[in-house]
C-alpha cells in the first residue's frame, strides 16, 4: 500500500451579516466569515489537506474565486466534488485532523456536529475525522477577532501493492 501525507491553512474574515458556517454546520454568531464561497475556513483547510496529498494543487486551483460559478457555493459539495476526484485516481482517505483557531464563538458544543456532517461526505467514519478548536490566547489576528483560521492535515492510501 501507498501513503500520502497533506496539509492545508485557510483564513476568512469576520463580518457582519454573513451566517456563520464552520465544517458544514450553520453556527450561530453574531458574525461570519467573508469569502466568494460561504467561507466554511474549515472545509476549504480540508480539501487542501486532500488534494496536496493527492498531488492534485489546491482549491484555488480546482475552484477559482473569480469564477461567477463559485459564488455563494456550499462548500461541502465543493468537498464532495474533490472526494470523487481522489477516488477517481485510486486514493482512499485514511483520516483528516483538523485545528480551527478564532477567540469566539466556543466551538467545542458543535464539534460533534461538524463531524457527523463530514465523516459521510469523507467516506469515513466519524472516528476518523477529528476536529480540535483552539484560541491564540488573544494574540495575532485571530486573536483581534478580525478572523478565523484553520488547519488541516490527511492521510491517504491507495489499494495498490508497494513495488
Ligand atoms: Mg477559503
């Protein structure tokens, strides 16, 4: 069997009157996250875990933002899009773990809920898609509250024996 190894970063800005959307579940809040997309830092942190694992580029690659086509897009259909291009060349996910930094909202009450959301859309259980949430103690942008991060890592296998 073959391994790969990715990771992915992601940044969106807080605003108002935008919803909140954090690994597929509507949060609320009094802010969200600006972006062409609905912004969900999380799963686009994923996807790029995936695709650099595969050796396919990243989502700016795959989903421009200047393509009117993206706009507004619920991510997790984009994450579903790049699953099927995984499993189109052979890749099966072992397991993602995920690390999403901002001051506020406290996410630990819907981490379950991110990964009921995800695991399927993954095709893996919920077991292997782990979801931490952390603050940066009030230092750097996140910190400032002018917006959330998120990092990503995945592991892939192919079926295939190793030569
Ligand atoms: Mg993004």
């Amino acid at each position: 069997m073959n391994f790969r190894i990715g990771q992915g970063f992601d940044t969106h800005q807080w605003v108002a009157q935008r919803p909140l959307i954090l690994g597929g579940i509507t949060i609320p809040h009094t802010l969200g996250l600006l972006g062409h997309s609905d912004a969900d830092v999380l799963v686009h942190a994923i996807m790029d875990a995936l695709l650099g694992a595969a050796g396919m580029g990243d989502i700016g690659l795959h989903f421009p933002d200047r393509d009117p086509t993206f706009k507004g897009a619920d991510s997790c259909q984009l994450l579903s899009h790049v699953v099927t291009l995984l499993a189109n060349t052979g890749w099966k996910i072992v397991n993602v773990d995920a690390t999403v930094i901002c001051e506020r909202p406290r996410l630990a009450p819907h981490v379950p809920a991110m990964r009921e959301k995800l695991a399927p859309l993954l095709g893996i259980t919920r077991q292997e898609i782990n979801i931490k949430a952390t603050t940066t103690e009030q230092l750097g942008f996140t910190g400032r509250n002018e917006g959330a991060a998120a990092m990503a890592i995945a592991l892939l296998t192919d079926n295939r024996p190793s030569l």
